[in-house]
C-alpha cells in the first residue's frame, strides 16, 4: 500500500472516531483526487463543505476542479 491509500486509511480512521472532523474528510478528499477517485473526493469535498462551509472558498481559492464524467 502506498502512501495515499495510508492517508486514506488513516483520515477514513480519524472519521470514524470524530465524525465531525470536517479536516479529515477535506484532506481524504485531496488524497481521492491525486488516485483519481472524483467521485469519492467529491463526497468528501461536499462533507467537508457541509461541516466548515469554509472550505468551499479555499477550494476555490486553489482553482481546484474535478473533472467529472
């Protein structure tokens, strides 16, 4: 296993112990992006965004975008 599915792995635990740790799901999310896993980064993105409606302007602070589809 490579270093990103061990950061997938480890955000995927903090998680699981504090479900609200809106960085967790941010940063998996930029892990999902980097192995191609759009849809899965956008679940965690749209989480992220949910818990620290913050996030949304640093995304679009970096011009990040998946390209879906």
């Amino acid at each position: 296993m490579g270093e990103v599915e061990n950061a997938i792995r480890d955000y995927g635990l903090a998680i699981s112990l504090n479900p609200v740790l809106s960085a967790a799901f941010y940063e998996r999310a930029l892990c999902q992006v980097t192995l191609g896993k759009d849809e899965l980064a956008l679940e965690d993105f749209a989480h992220a965004i949910r818990l620290e409606p913050g996030y949304l302007s640093s995304l679009r602070n970096e011009a990040f975008y998946v390209n879906i589809g």
